[in-house]
C-alpha cells in the first residue's frame, strides 16, 4: 500500500511537473524563434546557469534534503510548535546568507565591468548575471518551503511553483523583449528581468500555505539550537552530492563558450527536451522517496527501504527507457517541430540535434541519482553522495577536454553532453554499490531482469517510432500540406502509435511495473480524499 502511495503521490508530482515541462516547452518555442543560437542567447545560457546552480545546490538540492529529515524529526519527537521553531531559525539564517552572498556577487561584478580590457563574451555575460543573481535568494528560500510542504505530504502546490517561472517568462518573451530597441544582445535583458521577477513570484506563492498549517513569518536570530547546525553541517557536503548533474551543467556551458558562440545555445534547447520525460517520474520520485525513506530510517527498516528503491528504480526505467530511446530515433524531427522557426533555422536544429543523441541516453543514468542520493540523506549521510559526485566532476571535466581536443569542430559540444552522461552513470552505479553495502541489495536480478524485457521493447519501439515518422513526413509531403504541419502530423502520429507499441509489447513481455502503475492509478481514482494529494 505505501508503495502505491509513493508511486501515486509522484504521479502528481509528475502530473503538475508535466505542466510544467509543457510550459517549458511552449517558452522554449518561443525563445528559440526569439533568439535562436545567437551570441546572446548563449550569454543568457551561461549567465542563467549561476544563479540556477546555487538553486540545486543550496535550494531545493542540498539545503532541503538535509532539512526535511530534520525537521521530520522534531515534529515527530518534539510536537508542531518546536518544528516551526526551528524552521523560523532556518529560514532566517539561510536570508541572512543569501543577501549577503548576493550582494557581493553584485559587487563584484560591478567592479569587474569596469575594467577596460573586459572580453566580448564576458562583458555580455556578467550583465546577465548581475540581473538575475537576486533570482538565487528567492528560489532557495521558495524551495525551503517546498521542502516544509512536502514534508508535511502535501506536494501540489511545490509541484506547480516551477510552471510559475515558465508563465513568467512566457509573458516577458513576448510583452517585454519585443518592446525593447536595438539588437538581440539588448533584448536579451528583458529576459533576465523576467528570471528576476519569477523568483519573487514562486516565494510568494509558499507563505499562504506555510500559514495553514502553522507557520507564521518572522525571524529568529538564535542560531544556538543545535538542530540548526546539524542541518547546515549535512548541508555542506550535500550541496555536490544531490547536484553533480547540474555541475556538470555548468562546466559544459562555460567550457561550450570556446568551442562556438553558437554552442551554448545548442546545448541548452537539446537538455531542455530532456526535461519533460524526466518531470513525468524521475524528478517526482525524488521529492516523494526523501520524507518516505526518512520515515524508514527513523525506525532502521532497511529492508523496507531496499525494497522502496526496488520498486521506484523499475518504475523509472520503465518510464524512462523508451523515452530515451525515442529522443534519439525522432531527434532531428522533433526539434524541428518545436523549435525551428525565424531566428532558430535548419543550422540550428542540426546542432542542436547532434547534442541531443548523445544526451538522450542519459534518461537512463540520470534518474539513478534521483533514488539513490535521497536514500543515503533520508539516514543523514551527506558524506558519501559527495565524494562520488566530486569524483564525478572531475571525470566530467577530464572527458570535456578529452572531447573538445580531439572531436570535429562542430562535433565538439556534443562530446560535452556525452561526458555529462558518462560522469552521471558512474555517479549512479558508484551510489547504488555502496547501498547495497550498507543497507542489502535493492534486488540487482529482479531489477535486471525488468530491464532487458523494458529495453527489449523498447528498442522495438524506436525502430517502429523511426520508421513511421518517415513514412508519415513523405506522405505529407505528397499531400502538399504545409511543412510545420507535416511536422506536426509525423512526428506526433509516430509517437501516439509508439506508445501503443510499448504498452503492447509490455504486455506481451509480461512487464510487472505496467500492472503496477496501472494499479497506482487505480488505487488514486478510488482514494481521492489522500493526505497526499496536496
């Protein structure tokens, strides 16, 4: 029964990350017609990229993994009032910090603008950063209180805080940029004041919630409790632990600047695809398992715990599987039906999509960290997931330079994305190892046999997914239909009959996680009144 419940509160989760993902999708759109693969949309890229890794590594990464535990904790042993005690003296201490670091990561960059022998790609990125680097104090302290919601089971409204930064962009895309004059290096900053005022917006959002169930704003300077400093000292070590993917992320942009001014911009729009397979359940599992498993370990249930990851693990991959495999069959055709439009042209979507098939088989590795690190914090272990990951970087950064120096120069940025995926599956498999050392196996044979009967269809999938795309594409050309229509019409029809191929051969492979997502299902319609339905 819990087990359904974990699965079915992550489909919300994922229902409102999808939401998201679609939001994305459509801002996306409409920054590539925008923008396209200009120098300005890869300084925006880099820019985006500061701010956005204090988010993973302090926010919702780092900072609420080594919280909810705690504060579980003190609810469960000390009763509502002390927990929102010391949440008040978190939450102060974590605004103390943050506008502090913001405003001399403002001054800095002030200082440094003024320097006359400033480059060209560092004089358009630094702006950027100045603009949007308040965005990392308002994200972190809006993830604080996603992460108090979701310990309290109730994950709607932190679910849906993202697609507030997607609707905010959206609006300033197309109500701002157009209205400021002059080049696109210009406009671009109508774009960061939106990232700018998004922040403010997903704060916000959290404080009438937070008030219903008890806490009331303020602050609280006595940093003496104890408890404070334990979440800040597994905080420490966690920051790199939970967010080695979005390191990586960083020195893929920065080291993406020498290759071309187009590299950048490539990169971004083929991750960006990424993300709605991975919001579906991956990203959902993650917030859901931490206050699961730290319920577990509070009580040292580890077999409980091994089979949690088990069932979680096969539920992903059956997920995830065939939508990697399905990026990389339909990779070109979808970009093209999303993003190739004015500024984003057919030099665009081949770069782009180049990124794209070496990134697209990383679904499979990158939902690894997702189960596992959460259940290394839910036993306050922060020490381990940090190692591996610091580890990791550097592989990553070892295969960037690898790649960059012996890779075909517009080749070069799709070696980045191929090291992210290589340093990502070792991270993964390095985790999982030292589960199993600690806590027993998460049942390494029934999760492989469950893999090669998904992969099986997978594979089937995606050839039957190439095929008719083609197939669709040349009968709409035949029909003289418009292009972007026939697009449309090829690309959507193969992937509407691909997933009709999967469910059937996952039938046919008699595939438990088919049966037990559907059971999820099940189990959600004939409960709607559930303490996690947010």
């Amino acid at each position: 029964m819990e087990q359904r419940k974990v699965i079915r509160s992550a489909m919300l989760i994922g229902g409102f990350t999808s939401m998201s993902r679609v939001l994305g999708l459509m801002r996306d759109f409409l920054t590539a017609g925008f923008f396209g693969t200009s120098p300005a949309m890869s300084a925006f890229v880099v820019a985006f990229r500061i701010p956005n890794l204090f988010r993973a590594l302090f926010g919702e990464g780092a900072l609420s993994s080594a919280f909810v535990p705690v504060f579980i904790e003190a609810r469960q042993k000390e009763g509502d009032q002390r927990a929102w005690l010391l949440a008040r003296k978190v939450i102060t201490l974590v605004a103390t910090v943050l506008f502090a670091v913001v405003l001399a990561g403002i001054a800095a960059i002030t200082l440094v603008l003024r320097r006359p022998d400033l480059g060209v790609k560092t004089g358009m990125i630094l702006p950027l950063v100045r603009i949007m680097l308040p965005y990392m104090m308002f994200i972190c302290l809006a993830a604080l209180s996603m992460a108090i919601l979701n310990s309290h089971h109730r994950f709607a409204l932190p679910a849906f805080t993202p697609s507030l930064l997607n609707i905010t962009w959206i609006a300033f895309i197309l109500l701002v940029c157009p209205r400021i004059s002059g080049p696109l290096e210009r406009q671009i900053y109508g774009l960061a004041w939106g990232v700018f005022v998004a922040g403010i917006i997903q704060l916000g959002m959290q404080i009438p919630a937070l008030w219903r169930f008890g806490y009331r704003p303020g602050l609280s300077f006595d940093f003496s409790d104890p408890r404070v400093w334990k979440v800040f000292t597994l905080m420490g070590p966690a920051a790199l632990g939970l967010a080695v993917y979005q390191v990586n992320a960083v020195v893929d942009s920065l080291l993406a600047t020498w290759v071309g001014s187009w590299a950048p911009a490539a990169l971004f729009y083929s991750e960006r695809l990424l993300y709605l397979p991975q919001g579906i359940l991956a990203t959902a599992l993650s917030t859901v398992l931490l206050p699961v498993l730290s319920g577990h370990a509070a009580r040292s249930d580890f077999p409980e715990i091994t089979r949690t990851l088990n069932h979680s693990l096969r539920s992903l991959f059956f997920i995830m599987a065939p939508a990697a495999v399905g990026l990389f069959a339909l990779a070109r055709p979808i970009i093209q039906m999303i993003f190739e439009w004015k500024a984003f042209d057919a030099v665009s979507t081949e770069l782009t999509a180049r990124a794209l098939w070496f990134y697209a088989p990383g679904l499979l590795v990158f939902c690894l960290a997702k189960v596992f690190v959460p259940a290394f914090y839910a036993t306050q272990d922060t020490r381990t997931p940090v190692r591996i990951g610091l580890c990791c970087v550097a592989l990553n950064f070892t295969l960037n330079v690898t790649f960059i120096l012996t890779w075909p120069q517009y080749w070069k940025h799709a070696g980045l994305a191929l090291a992210t995926v290589i340093s990502e599956g070792v991270n993964g498999f390095v985790l999982g190892y030292f589960i199993h050392r600690r806590m027993g196996s998460p049942g390494w044979r029934t999760l492989g046999v469950s893999m090669a009967r998904i992969m099986s269809a997978s594979i089937a999938m995606g050839l039957c997914a190439f095929g008719l795309q083609r197939l669709l594409f040349a009968m709409g050309g035949r029909l003289d239909l418009a292009p972007k229509l026939t697009q449309v019409m090829s690309v959507l029809g193969s992937i509407a009959v691909a997933i009709v191929i999967y469910i059937l051969l996952a039938l046919l492979l008699r595939c438990p996680e088919l049966h037990e997502v559907r059971d999820a299902i099940r189990l959600r319609r004939g409960n709607k009144a559930t303490p996690v339905s947010g």
